[in-house]
C-alpha cells in the first residue's frame, strides 16, 4: 500500500530543480520513453513522484559512463517493471561505482534542498554511516555522492539503528567487493588474456581494452537484478507468506 511520500506530488519544475534538470529534459526524457508519464491531477496538472527523481538519477549516472541515449534506452528496457523508487537509486548507487570521482562539494542549504527536506544533525550522522556524504572543512560544508544521498534520504525514516546501518553498510562493502574480484578475475583470465595472446595487432587490443569499459553497466545490472531476486527469496524464507504481502514486494 503506498505511504504519502510515494504519491506524486511534484510538478515539472519542482521535480526539474531536485534533479538538477531543465524542464525540457524531463519533457525529452518522456518523449523518448525514458522517463514515465507523470500522473494528472487537478487542473490537468502532471505530478511527478520518488520513482521519477530516482529513473532522473539512474539516467544521468548512465550519461556519465559514456552511454548514449538510444544505449540507455536499450538498458531501462530490460530492467524489471517493477521496480520501485529504491530499486532504482541502489542501481543508480552501484553504477556509480564504477566512478571514483562522483563526489561534489556542496553547503548545508544546498544538500537540505537537494535532499527535499530539514537535516538535523542525527540525519547527517546517519546519511555518513551510508557513506552518502562526508563532513568537509567547515560544520556547513559537505562531500556528498549524489546517488547515494537520494537512497539515504528515502531510509532515514525508516527505523533502524545507527549501529545496524554501520553493520550492513560493512556487509554490502565486503561481498560486494569480493564479488567485483571475482568478476574481474574470470574476465581477465577467460576474456581479456587470451583475445591478447591470439591477437597480433596493438591497435586492436588497445580498442578491446577500451570497450570493455562499456560493458561495466551491464555488469552492474546483472549484479543487482540477481541480488534483489535472491534477497526476496532470503526475506520470503525468513518471514514466510508475509514476504510477499502487496506492501513488501514493492518495498513500501
């Protein structure tokens, strides 16, 4: 059953400056079909809701990767239709992790306007825990990742410990890492080593070199599609026929 703060309740300018979009982008994105149509209220007025700040969000991490727009149309095709605001900030949040640079620097109005809402300084405490932000310089300035300042924002209301975010920011690091290893290892070995032993030309291995970077998206989708499959099959193991309750298959 959808909460308030899942209504759409925003209208093109208001989602346009929480993007940090014009509002003929959004209006592009939604002629193209990479951005859904908004719900009409009052007045034929069109409202925007949390899934189309995060599908904002996911689109322009993927415009900084290097994809085109037909590019990122094909990858938001293939992602589950149901995949609600969340599903689609920790995608957004994991491709951007292939960017080591994706931190700005911003002021406490700045990140209060970005994060659609008043921060106090247990919320700040709780967004560092995430890693969505780092205090910097002055008790007003912050580093934050945009990404993950968006999925943080939407947890703060949720009612759970600072500690218990700390452990499963710690588990998340470290099987996420283990699973990167992996993946990279298996590449190298049955992918990129042998296309450069059997191939003469540097030209050519140098091209291969840098296509692989292009795959890293798909890569990233794979990962959080089989991971979200399998946590619903945990959570529908652990709490039985309550899993899969209208409320919790969407994550609301």
């Amino acid at each position: 059953m959808a909460t308030e703060a899942d209504e759409p309740t925003l209208t093109v300018d208001e989602l346009a400056a929480r993007a940090g979009v014009t509002v003929r982008t959004i209006r592009f994105y939604g002629t193209r079909g990479l951005l859904p149509p908004p719900a009409i209220g009052p007045r034929r007025i069109g409202r925007y809701g949390p899934g189309h700040l995060s599908r904002l969000a996911l689109i322009e991490e993927l415009q900084h990767q290097g994809m085109t727009l037909a590019a990122i149309e094909r990858y938001l095709e293939r992602l589950p239709e149901d995949l609600n605001a969340h599903d689609l900030a920790i995608h957004r949040a994991l491709v951007a992790s292939w960017t080591p640079d994706s931190a700005e620097e911003t002021t406490r109005a700045e990140l209060e306007r970005r994060a659609g809402r008043a921060l106090s300084e247990e919320d700040i405490d709780r967004l560092a825990a995430m890693g969505a932000l780092q205090r910097a310089g002055g008790p007003a300035e912050f580093r934050i990742d945009p990404g993950l300042l968006r999925l943080g924002v939407q947890l703060l209301d949720v009612p759970i410990a600072y500690e218990t975010i700390i452990a499963a920011r710690t588990v998340l690091m470290e099987h996420t890492r283990s699973a990167a290893h992996e993946l990279t290892r298996l590449f190298q070995e049955e992918v990129w080593e042998p296309y450069r032993e059997r191939e003469p030309d540097p030209a050519r291995v140098a091209a291969m070199e840098s296509r692989s970077a292009s795959i890293q998206p798909m890569v990233v989708q794979a990962l959080v599609t089989a991971f979200q499959r399998s946590l619903k099959e945990e959570l529908r193991a652990a709490f039985g026929a309550r899993a899969d309750a209208p409320g919790d298959a969407d994550g609301r």
